[in-house]
C-alpha cells in the first residue's frame, strides 16, 4: 500500500532537528516508534522506493497511515524518550526488533544511614535519590567505579561485618561497617558524589583533568588515558536529557502555538522528573486574545475534573496567574504553583514544548487541507472532469458478492460531500439469480430494487463497481424506474472510468483526490457487500448440520447456539451438557452427540 498524499506532505515539512517520529495504523494505533538526529532525512527512507528495504520495514509502512513526531534538543533526549513511548505503547513493529529492557539509573540510598550508590534499573519510591535514565550502561559502570575510589563509597549490601572487606585494604572504602568513618563525615562523602552527579562538583572535574595532564607529561599514558576515560564517563552521564535534572519532580509543561485563529497545544507531563507522555489538541479562538488569556483558557478547560495537578505548571504567559494558582491549589489540596521560566532547565523544557506545537500546528493545517481536498475538493473535481450537471453531494455505489452463484448478495453504500454516510447504507439478498453466477444480471435486479423504490432520495452520481459491461447492464433497469442520475462505473484492473454515452474510458492519475474518492466508495462496497455474504454464508452452513439432526428444529437450533458459540464447542460437549440447554431433551442431546461423532460416509448419507 503506498503511502497517502497527506503523510508525505507532513514528511516534505517536517523539520532537521532531532527527535521521535510514531506511525500509526488506520485505528490511530502505534504501530512504530523511531528516533533521528535528523526527522526530515530518517523519516524521509521510509517514504523512498526502495526495492533492497527489509521485509519487516515494508510491512511497517503497508499499514502506515498516518505520522507524527515530537521534537527534542538533542540524540540523548530522543533515545531515551522513544524507549520511554515504546514501553508505554508496545508498538507492534518494535517488539521484535528492540531489546526491551529499561534504561539504568545510577541509585542513590539516602534512606540509609550509609547511602550506597549503585546502578538499578528499577525506579521505587523508596526515598532513594535517582539519577538518569541513561543510554550508556558502560559509562554508568565507569563514574560508579570512579565514585567509589574517589569518595570511598561502600559497595556492600549489607554491613553485617565484624571486619573490615578487601575493599578496605584496596583504600576504596573507610569501612563504615566497623565504624572506622563516622556518620558525618560518610554523610559528606555521599554528598559530594551526589553533587559530581549533579554537575555541581567542579573542583572533582578539575582535578580529574589535572591528573589526566600530569600523567601526560610523565609519559603515563596508560594512566592519562585512564583519566580521559573518566573524564568521558562523567561528560555522558550530565548530558542526560535536561528533564531529569528538574527539581521537584511532577510538573506539566504547556507550550503552545497560534497562526491564522488556531492553536497547536502540547502539554507535556513531567513525573519524578522524567517525561512520561504529552497530550495535543486543538484550540479556537479570535486572533485579538493574547498569549496569557489563551493559557488561562487551556488550563481551565485541561484541569477541570482532572484527578491529579502537578505540583508546577510552568507557561510562558498567563493573565491572573494567583487566581489559577488558587483554584489549581484547592482542587488538589496541596500548593500549585504556576511558573513563567526565564532561564533554565524550565524554560528549555518550556521552548521544547512550544517547538512541538508549532509542528503540530503545521501538520494538522497540512491535514485540514488533505481533508478539504479529499472530500469537498475531490466532488469539485469530479464534476467537473466527467462533466456532471451538478456536483456529486450524494454518491451512491454498488457492489455483488457471492461464492458460485450461492448467496448472491449486493450492497450499496453513499457518500455524501466526501465522506461515508453509513446510516444510510443498504444491503440486498438477490432473489432472481440465485444458484448461479450472473453479475449483470444481479447488477439490474439490484438497480431495479433501488431506483424503484421512490421514497429514497435521488443521488447526484451512481457509481458501479465494474467495467462497460456492468455499466451497460445497469443503465436501462436505473432509467425505466425513471432515475435520471448520472451513471458511471470504475473497471479495477487500471481504475478506468466508463460514463454513459461514451465508448471511451477515462484514465485519471492515480495520486489525485478525485480518483481516491472514487476508489473508496468502491472498496467501501465490496467491504460492505462482502461481509454480507460471508455472514449468511457462516449462518447457511451452521444451520444446515443440525437441521439434518434428528429431533433438532429452529428453537432448539437456536437455543444451541446461544450457549455454545461455536461449532467445535458444540462437538466437545457431552451429553449433560447438550441436555442442560433449555429446551433440549436427554434424546435430542444423544442425537446431537453421536451425530458429531458418526463417520463421514454415514453424515453423507444423513445429509443427502
């Protein structure tokens, strides 16, 4: 399937900057979640032609309908994040192809009287301080191993210990477990490991890089590049994404962006200081409203009946900010505070959400227009291709299903501006060609049924599923119930279009609107008709094996199959209960039973 004029048009638009684009299904479904240092180029391999591309790519885009990106800072941010929107959807094209394991963090126990500093993988709220996520486990490893000899951190898991350990006499740890350092001055060790983590302990970094220049000169390049690689350890783990350095832990972020009397909203939500979702939507409003009214709005109408507000929200404007504040603060029963950021890892958060909803506006102006030209845009130009009398408001489409003539049903589905009006589809079971395959005489019976039938509004256009034939078989049934409409039929093999009174078919590109509107009412129908049939198909030889049962008729047929809901439920089932349906007897329920349980030959012979 190729990819929609609409997703093309959002990847020629989409940005260089880094990020994380989701395709999605045509459920609104996440299918797919990938990260990019640049969103325009990644995303842009997918919609090439590309007859090398890996099997599990094609499939990913043959049900690909829809995208949409988020846009971060840097490739740290985006990895991180797209792990986070993996485990929180489970895209189906991810499983397979994604180790699924959680980022580490490095922990740190302050719960404890002799804080420990370790790696995990798990986040608790156990009053551990917790610092990460991060996409180097290895370098995680290093500034541990750093840590330890640096500020002689215990590695222990338990201090039960009436001696000192091997790390002791290594000189990696004061050995707190024999009380050899006290409390306080283990307490000052920790913090400042807690500060080398939080990017605050200059002078450890400065003294690395002293070292590292020292063994240099000394010719130790052993030991220099030991240095170098500590140095590489401690520059990864504070490039972490900025949100995991926010203080305070659960807050929101709205950032918003208006053009032409619409709002592209984005409010990200922030929990424990890692960024665990956003939510988008749209906003109405006159062009004369300012920033901080618009803001005010979004969070009246995103609050209001919400069960949880973060304890900030930070905004880039807001008219009566104390007001919000205590509205915000009463619901929640705690302090809320309302935050404009003017430097900062807030206000970097802040221009991330408004970058997002500046792309969000641009794709859904993008989507308003593909919407526009593929339904009101696309009747527009229709009429005037095949030269309608009136524009096609109201389409109507048929389509015959049947399996060798068995079941021959019809469906007819309408269009009305573009768009499926399914209240008024109809289907039809055919009652003159039964038993054999006859699709142009199906088609006038068909024809014959609607368009006599006077109570139903007359359409602009009727389209047939099919070629000439079809069309010609149509024709003369759709004027003598005197229908006047004009009639046309679409032939799939190269999707041309035969109207009445021309030996001509019409050829239209296939990227264009008109063509895939015509396209989707067809396969609308054949959908429609379709599952029609094989709905009394399934019902036509359910029904049959038990009325060749004896002692079987409609209620007790009926009542079967209300309690086992399938066949092969029905064959396991003992005779107690086949008897214990309601209207069954012992016998008919024996005769149900060993009817399943005979020979074919001898079903054979029942059934004739």
């Amino acid at each position: 399937m190729a990819v929609s004029e609409a997703v093309l048009d959002k990847v020629r638009n989409l940005t260089t900057q880094p990020g994380v684009y989701l395709w999605k299904d045509e459920k609104g479904r996440i299918i797919y979640v990938g990260k990019a240092v640049n969103l325009r180029n990644r995303v842009k391999s997918y919609v090439r032609h590309d007859a090398n591309r890996a099997p599990k790519v094609a499939a990913m885009i043959s049900h690909a309908i829809d995208l949409e990106t988020i846009v971060v800072a840097n490739e740290m941010e985006a990895l991180i994040l797209e792990n986070t929107l993996i485990k929180k959807h489970h895209p189906h094209y991810n499983i397979m192809l994604r180790d699924d394991k959680t980022y580490p963090y490095i922990k740190v126990t302050l719960q404890e009287d002799y804080p420990r500093i370790y790696m995990t993988r798990r986040v608790l709220r156990d009053g551990a301080r917790y610092f990460g996520p991060f996409a180097d486990a290895g370098a995680v490893h290093r500034v541990l191993k750093l840590i330890q000899r640096a500020f002689h951190i215990r590695s222990c898991r338990s201090m039960r210990s009436d001696r000192p350990c091997l790390q002791y006499h290594l000189h990696h740890c004061d050995a707190p477990c024999v009380h050899y350092i006290t409390k306080q001055e283990y307490g000052d060790w920790v913090q400042q490991a807690v500060d080398l983590l939080e990017g605050r302990n200059t002078l450890t970094v400065r003294q690395i890089q002293n070292d590292m220049e020292a063994a240099a000169e000394r010719l130790d390049f052993e030991k220099a590049a030991l240095y170098r690689d500590q140095l590489k350890a401690i520059t990864v783990i504070q490039e972490q994404q900025n949100i995991t350095q926010v203080d305070g832990g659960d807050m929101d972020v709205v950032g918003f962006a208006s053009d032409a009397g619409q709002t592209g909203v984005q409010i990200y939500t922030i929990r424990r200081g890692k960024l665990m979702g956003r939510e988008t939507f749209s906003l109405d409003h006159s062009d004369e409203e300012t920033a901080g009214t618009l803001t005010g709005a979004i969070l009246d109408q995103y609050y209001t009946g919400s069960a949880f507000v973060p304890r900030e929200i930070i905004v880039a404007a807001i008219d009566d900010a104390a007001g919000h504040e205590r509205r915000l603060s009463a619901q929640k029963g705690q302090q809320v505070t309302v935050i404009i950021p003017q430097r900062g890892i807030k206000r970097q958060l802040l221009a991330m959400a408004e970058d997002n909803a500046r792309v969000l506006l641009e794709q859904r102006r993008l989507q308003w227009q593909h919407d526009i030209d593929k339904t009101s845009g696309a009747v527009e130009s229709l009429a005037r291709i095949l030269d309608l009398p009136r524009l096609p408001v109201r389409m109507e489409c048929f389509d015959i299903s049947h399996t060798q003539g068995i079941e021959t049903v019809a469906s007819m589905v309408v269009f009305e501006n573009g768009r499926p009006a399914k209240k008024e589809y109809r289907r039809f079971k055919l009652k003159t060609v039964q038993g054999k395959p006859d699709d142009f005489k199906s088609m006038a019976e068909i024809m014959g049924r609607r368009y006599g039938e006077k109570d139903w509004p007359e359409p602009d256009l009727i389209v047939i599923d099919g070629g000439k034939g079809q069309l010609h078989a149509a024709l003369p049934v759709i004027r003598d119930a005197g229908c006047q409409a004009p009639v046309i039929s679409l032939a799939k093999r190269i999707e041309e279009v035969f109207i009445e009174g021309s030996s001509e078919s019409i050829i239209l590109d296939h990227h264009t609107p008109e063509l895939q509107l015509l396209q989707a009412i067809r396969d609308e129908a054949h959908r429609f008709a379709i599952t029609y049939h094989r709905h009394l198909r399934g019902k036509r030889s359910l029904v049959s094996i038990l009325d060749h049962i004896e002692g079987i008729g409609p209620k007790r047929r009926k009542a079967l199959w209300q309690a086992f809901k399938t066949l092969e439920d029905m064959k396991q089932a003992d005779i107690d209960a086949l008897a214990a349906v309601p209207g069954m007897t012992r016998q008919a329920a024996e005769n149900v039973y060993y009817f399943f349980r005979l020979g074919t030959d001898e079903k054979r012979k029942l059934t004739k």
